[in-house]
C-alpha cells in the first residue's frame, strides 16, 4: 500500500477515489514513566520514552487507515495528514490521527 502526503503520485494515474479514511490512536500516559521520563530521559531536551510512544501511536493510527483503505479496495492512501493531540481532563493522554483519501492507482 502506497501513502504519500501528496494529493497525487508521479507518473501513476488515479482511477477511483474510494473515498476518506482515517485511523486513530489513543495512549495513556503512565504517570510513574512521565515522573522517570523527566528526571532520567531527557537527553539535550528530549525524552526517548514520549518519542517511543509517539513512534508507536503514530504506526498504530497509520496501520489502521491502512485497513480501512484496503477493505475499501484501495492500492494507496492519497493527501495523508497525521496530527497529534493532547487529551483527557489532565493531559495524560496523547491521541495521533492519520487521515487521507483511498485510492485506485492505474498500473
């Protein structure tokens, strides 16, 4: 399966757009990691444990827009867009969207 972020793919033409699909990922946040994370973890300002998680929920949200593309009969995902967002009352979970248009490629 092709993804790309552009609304087209080079030298391919598409010849059905099967419509919009979108993949979701929610994680919560182990306080006792967040605690660790940020006494131990960072590294010139960055923690190896959050961009894990991140890492994770991002495949997970791509993986699942995957599956819907396919079951839809796609050969790519087309104008993929992934966004990220903090939820929950205390904002202790994070959630990674990846959305974009399944498509029938020629070729």
């Amino acid at each position: 399966m092709l993804i790309t972020t552009t609304p087209n793919v080079e030298g391919r033409r598409i010849e059905q757009y099967l419509g919009v699909v979108a993949g979701e990922a929610i994680l919560g946040a182990n306080i006792i990691r967040d605690v660790f994370a940020g006494l131990r973890d960072i590294v010139g300002g960055r923690s190896a444990a959050y961009e894990r998680e991140l890492d994770r929920a991002r495949t997970i949200a791509l993986d699942e827009m995957v599956q819907k593309a396919r079951a839809l009969g796609a050969n790519a995902v087309v104008g993929v867009d992934i966004d990220y967002e903090v939820v929950g009352a205390s904002g202790s979970m994070l959630m990674v969207s990846a959305s974009g248009t399944a498509v029938r490629l020629s070729g």
